[in-house]
C-alpha cells in the first residue's frame, strides 16, 4: 500500500502555475518602478539629464558646425539626445538595478518562486526600457513641432533601431553587473561604454565631421548602427550620403541591420555566460 501511494504520487503532474508570465512581468516591473520612484539619483538621471544634455549637446554642435556648414545641426541633436537617453535611462540605470537586486538577495529569492530568468531580468527592466523609450518620444515629438523637422522617411526603420538598441543595452547592462561589485562602482564600471557610444557612435561628435577611416571604425562599434538605423529612419541618410526615399532606406539599412544583429547576439551571449544572481562570498 506504501509502495503504490509512493508510485502514484511521483507519477502525478506537477501543479500547474497559479500565475501567468504576463502577471509575473507585470508585478515585477510594477515593484521595480516604485524602487525606481523612490531612488532620487536614479529618477534624476532619467527625468532631468536629457534636459541637461539637450542643451549641453546644442552648444557642441554649435562648434562644430561653425567648421562644418553643411552639418545638419537639429538631425544631430535629436539623434545625439535620444542616444544619450538610451544609455544613461537603460543601460546605466538598468546595471544600477540589477547589482542593487543581487546584492539585496532579491534576485536569489525570485528564483525559487515561479518566475523564469529571463522574466526575472524583464521584469526588472521593463520600468527603465519603457521609460527610455518614452522619452525618446517625447524628444522625437518636441524637434517635430519646435525644430520643423521632416517626416519620418521610415518608421519601421526607427522603430527596429530604438528595439535593437534598447535590446542591446539591457544585455550588456546585464553583462556589466557581473563585473559590478556595487551600486557605487556602477559609475566606473559603466564608463568605459558610455564615453565609448558617446564619443564613437556619433551622438557628441557626428561621424560625418570625423576623418573617413576613423568614421569607418566607429561605425563598427556595438551601438552605432541602432543609433545610425534611427536617424535613417527618419532623415532618409545616416549622414554618410545623400537622403533617399522608403526604399532606399531600406538598402542603406542593411549593413546596419546585419552588424547590429550580431552584436546584440554576442551581448546576449555574454549576458548569459557572465551575469549573476547573487554576490559572491
């Protein structure tokens, strides 16, 4: 009689689970934008330094289209802006986020509740990707009705660079954690990407004002070509040649395409090889 009771219950199904994956995101991102609220660094960063760097990258461009006249200012500002905010509302803030959850031990314990990692590590990130990527609207919307900016020439393009970049930035922002001792080394360890997409990927500096090799090689970093595919979007050019029209967008794209998808594989690769879920002792 033991036997069979002992039988049957290894042979019975697992409980199914009392909640769905769309709850469990939900309930995360929930509990992850109330500590975002409560963090006035963090809500700093992300509401009032886009401000900051709008004005603060307006006077940059000033410089330099003084040397170059027929650098397209306003295109480089809203690009250069949207660029900035995706880096310092996602990815910095988003490291920021998972080294204070590791070393809080709330990551260990959603582990052994009925959320995947990968919904662990959404959930956490959906307040600052959501964030970021309203913003980015926001801006797109202000240089529509104050700079007299044209039309999209593609928004499907736009919309595949701020998904790719956004993308990319929750990885690495998850690969970076691993090498993240604290929520106060976050600022040096982050640093290296941030001056490295800052200055390489056109956002400070615009690529066309750069020498040709120089350009070529920072075309080649890891978010040049979601920042590039978001300006081709819009202008029709990435500042490389002549605006062309919907279809031409399209071919432009495609080398962007190719490299930006592989390095988001690669970021997601190291993402899974190095983050971890709880400190080291």
């Amino acid at each position: 009689m033991t036997t069979h009771a002992a039988t049957a219950a290894t042979s019975a199904p697992a409980a199914p689970a009392t909640t769905t994956t769309a709850g469990r995101l939900l309930a995360l991102g929930r509990t992850e934008a109330t500590l975002l609220l409560r963090n006035r660094t963090a809500l700093f960063m992300a509401v009032a330094m886009p401000a900051v760097m709008m004005v603060s990258l307006k006077g940059i461009l000033d410089q330099q289209a003084e040397t170059t006249p027929d650098l397209d200012l306003h295109a480089n500002l809203v690009n250069g802006v949207a660029g900035l905010v995706l880096l310092f509302v996602v990815y910095y803030n988003l490291t920021t986020a998972y080294v204070a959850r590791r070393g809080e031990l709330v990551l260990k314990r959603l582990r052994t509740g009925e959320a995947r990692d990968l919904e662990i590590m959404a959930g956490t990130a959906m307040p600052s990707v959501l964030l970021g990527l309203l913003e980015c609207g926001l801006i797109g919307a202000f240089g529509a009705a104050r700079l007299d900016l044209p039309t999209p020439v593609n928004l499907l393009l736009m919309a595949a660079g701020l998904l790719l970049g956004t993308g990319l930035l929750v990885a690495l922002a998850a690969a970076t954690s691993a090498f993240t001792k604290s929520v106060e080394t976050a600022g040096i360890t982050t640093l290296p990407l941030l001056l490295l997409a800052q200055i390489g990927s056109g956002l400070l500096i615009p690529l066309e004002t750069m020498p040709d090799g120089l350009a070529t090689a920072c075309r080649l970093l890891p978010t040049t070509p979601a920042f590039q595919l978001i300006r081709l979007g819009w202008f029709g050019t990435d500042g490389s040649g002549a605006p062309t029209d919907f279809l031409g967008s399209w071919v432009e794209a495609l080398p962007h395409l190719g490299l930006g998808v592989l390095w988001l594989a690669a970021a997601v690769w190291a993402a899974r090889r190095w983050f971890r879920w709880e400190p080291r002792r």
